[in-house]
C-alpha cells in the first residue's frame, strides 16, 4: 500500500504518484487496480490535483472509460471538495469550465451535494 501512494519526486518536491498518472492518461484498468489495492483515491499531486481533477480538466475518450474511472473512484471514497492549490477549484468546477472535454452528461457526479446523497443511500441500505 505504501508504494502505491509513494510520490515521484522532481526537485525534492512531490510530484505526483501512480494514482495520478493512471488518471491523467486514461488508463482505466490501472485506475481500477490500483484503487483496488488501496491507493488513496483523493491523494493530491504537487499542484493539488486529485486523480478526479484531472479526469474532470481532460476529459477522456472514450467516454465510457472515463465513467468507469470517476465512478470507481467516488466507490473508493474520492472527495469531492478538495481545492487545487492554485486555482482554488474543486473537480466540479474544472468539468464546468468551457475548456473543459469532461461529458455534461455526467457532470452531477462531481457535484459535493450528488456524494453526500449517495453515502446517505449507502447508510440507509447497510
């Protein structure tokens, strides 16, 4: 578990980790694995960026990978309203942004408000 949330380091400063690169460059089943060996699904990178950011920032192609991925990682606990250290925006945010290639489609999943209704559901249910 240690390694997977280990930072690569660029200048004595951590940088960023697995989880991060797996998400930025759409790697589904290696965000999947890793979540699954208890990768620390909000870790943030050196800018403050969660695998979620990114995959909100970017967007993905196909789609349907990148459902699999956001989902996976909310199923593993994602917070949602974590900031970024510069910008100050949490993922949401970065999906709604006009630059942004995230799908409207699946927008609410971001949404802090979407995360506490399902975990109440996930009470209720257990």
């Amino acid at each position: 578990v240690k390694l997977l949330n280990t930072y690569c380091m660029l200048n004595s400063e951590q940088f960023y980790a697995p989880i991060h690169d797996a998400a930025y460059n759409g790697k589904r089943e290696a965000v999947v694995w890793l979540l699954e060996n208890r990768a620390d699904a909000s870790l943030k990178n050196k800018d403050g960026y969660t695998p979620l950011h990114w995959l909100a920032k970017k967007g993905l192609e196909p789609e349907s990978d990148l459902e699999v991925m956001a989902k996976a990682l909310l199923k593993y606990k994602a917070r949602l309203d974590v900031r970024t250290n510069k910008e100050k925006m949490i993922p949401l945010e970065l999906a709604a942004a006009d630059d942004s290639s995230f799908p409207r489609r699946l927008v609410h999943l971001l949404a802090p408000s979407f995360q506490a209704r399902e975990e109440r559901a996930d009470e209720l249910t257990d």
